[in-house]
C-alpha cells in the first residue's frame, strides 16, 4: 500500500514549541494527498455537508506534560489541567487571527468545549457521541461523534492512537489500537457508515505515533496471529533466534493498521502515518530507522517497554514476576490522543 503520506513529527513538534510549549503536537489531515488546514472546500470536489466550515486536527501529547493515564475510580489533575490548557491555548491563538470570515465564527470557542474520556480495555469497541455523556463510567476504546463542541480523547503510550475524519458527512473521531484490538478502526468507519451515511472515498485517516518494528519484538504465537490476520508483510524474523519457544519477530503495528485501511478501502492519499517510534524516538534524530542506541535529543514520547521495562526486569530477576494487574501499576507515561476543532 503505497502513497500514504509518511511523516517524521519531530521537526514539526519543534516548529509548534512556542505555541505549545513542548507539551503536544498537532496537526490538520491529509486529503487526496493534500493538507486540509482549512475550509473543507480546499480540498476540491467534494460537498461540504458538515455544521462548520473548517476541519478538525488530531494531536497528542508529549513525554514532557506528564502521565495523562485516566481510569474512572482515579483523578489526574496533571490529565485535567492540560487538557484544560489545550483548549485554552487553542482558543487564544484562534482569536488572536485576523478574520472576519462568517465560516471561522460558526465554530464552537475552544475553550467551551468538552474533553470526552474513555476508559481503555484494549477493545474493539467504539462509542458514538451526541452530548459528550455517552462514555461515562464505561470502558471501551474509540469514539466517534458530528458535535463540533466535543474533543474526544483516548490515552496511549506504545499502541496506536488512530483518527478519523469524514469531510463529507463532517464526523470524526479516534481510537486507541492495541494489538488486541488491531482492526478496531474499521469498527470506527462501520459505524460511521452505519449512522451518518460515510462513504470511504471521504474518509481521511491519521496514524499516530507508536511502538515500531524497531523496537516491537513479539514471540512466535503472536507473530502468527498477525501474519495471518493482517498479512505476512507485518512479522519480520529476528536474525539468530532459535525457531521454537525462543524465536522472536519485529512487529509492524503500521502494516497491520495499512492493511485493515487498504481492506476497508481507504485512499492511501487521505492517510498520514507518523514515522515516530514511541519507544525510541529522540529530538534532533531525523534517520530514517532509529536505533535503540541513537544518541541524540531527549525521549519525546513516554513508553510502556522503555519506561517500565527496567522495574519488570528487576522484578523478575528478584524471583518474583509481575502479574498482569501489577504490571498496569507500573509507572510509566502515557499520552492523551485527542481530536476535535481546536
């Protein structure tokens, strides 16, 4: 699957410092190979059917903000605040722009809009949002709604934050796309189908950043359960493992993800796929494949394997491993996935 747009963040996030602070990044979709940073009838051709003009962004957080990790029975006032911040700072920067344009006052203020959380459960679960209450004390792992006043937002770290956007009908969302749930945006585009007509010639798609085949290493059951399900282009054999219970593979959660979008029918010219791999990217490395020793800039993203790696292996090597509910207490940072019109 060829012509998706492939993009390096780092340079971007550096570019955006001064109005973000080195908190998030973010940034417009790719429509027929074109940046939608806009009217939507930039993009040519198409009828613009939505309730406001300009398009929606999707962007995440950065390692520096801090664990924006969310769970129903907790409070984050780390979570809450910037996410409080995020809205504030996109609407000073919206006023701050010269325009009388009628389309432009149409939008709900960024400051009156309402962050939608999601408690995760590595799902294929996808929740549609009219007033924002629809995921309340519920658990789940993708959100799509046409309320321009809602700012959907999930929390990744290694897995995939996808989003979603449909400039015809104007409805967009995001999901969070583990490896147990690997297909769950084609749920998001079902459902969109579904409830608001959504044609998949219009739909445009951002692969966020995650954990690469880089530094993704998974054993040969799972490497199998991909091969089979997304294709065999998505497993890599590690050179010198022993075939058997010792033999280990590079995943491609990209790959797989392309080939779920490439089923579903999706114009690889309306999808961007960041480049950055969680667990090792760094500022001021621009390689094309990064290595886990690159030496360069300070971690941009948090990582589950990176961060937390080092208390499991400790844990383990003391003869007493981890069980699957203390390994989630392991402390590590999370990033909050967000879409919506700020």
């Amino acid at each position: 699957m060829a012509d998706f747009l492939n993009y390096n963040l780092s340079e971007e996030i550096e570019n955006q410092k001064r109005k973000t602070g080195g908190l998030y990044v973010c940034l417009p979709f790719v429509y027929k190979g074109k940046f939608l940073n806009d009217a939507v009838d930039s993009a040519g051709e198409i009828e613009n059917t939505a309730s406001v003009k300009k398009n929606p962004v999707w962007g995440m957080s950065l390692l520096k903000a801090g664990s924006m990790r969310f769970r129903w029975n907790e409070t984050n006032e780390s979570r809450k605040n910037f996410l409080a911040e995020l809205c504030t700072d996109a609407a000073t920067h919206e006023s701050s722009k010269e325009s009388s344009s009628d389309e432009l006052s149409s939008l709900p203020s960024a400051q009156n809009l309402t962050p939608v959380s999601l408690e995760l459960i590595h799902s294929k679960t996808v929740y549609l949002l009219t007033d924002g209450t629809e995921t309340f004390e519920r658990q789940g792992d993708g959100m799509i709604t046409k309320n321009p006043a809602l700012l959907p937002v999930v929390t990744v770290a290694d897995c995939v934050p996808i989003y979603f956007y449909d400039v015809r009908t104007g409805c967009f969302g995001l999901v969070h796309s583990g490896w147990k749930g690997t297909g769950i945006i084609a749920s998001a585009i079902e459902l969109a189908r579904k409830t608001f007509g959504t044609r998949v010639e219009d739909v445009c798609v951002a692969i966020g950043p995650h954990i690469g085949e880089c530094c993704y290493t998974v054993d040969a059951g799972r490497a199998q359960h991909f091969a089979k399900n997304f294709g065999p282009d998505c497993v890599t054999r590690i050179p010198g493992t022993i075939p058997g219970s010792d033999e280990k593979f590079s995943l491609s959660l990209t790959k797989a993800n392309l080939a779920v979008l490439n089923k579903c029918g999706v114009n690889p010219e309306n999808i961007i796929v960041c480049a950055d791999c969680t667990c090792c990217a760094r500022f001021g490395d621009t390689t094309k494949c990064r290595s886990k020793n690159a030496a360069s800039g300070d971690f941009i993203y948090g990582s589950f394997r990176r961060q937390a790696a080092p208390v499991i292996e400790k844990q383990t090597s003391s003869g007493n491993p981890l069980a699957p509910d203390d390994v989630s207490k392991v402390p590590f940072t999370v990033q909050a996935a967000f879409c919506g019109y700020l």
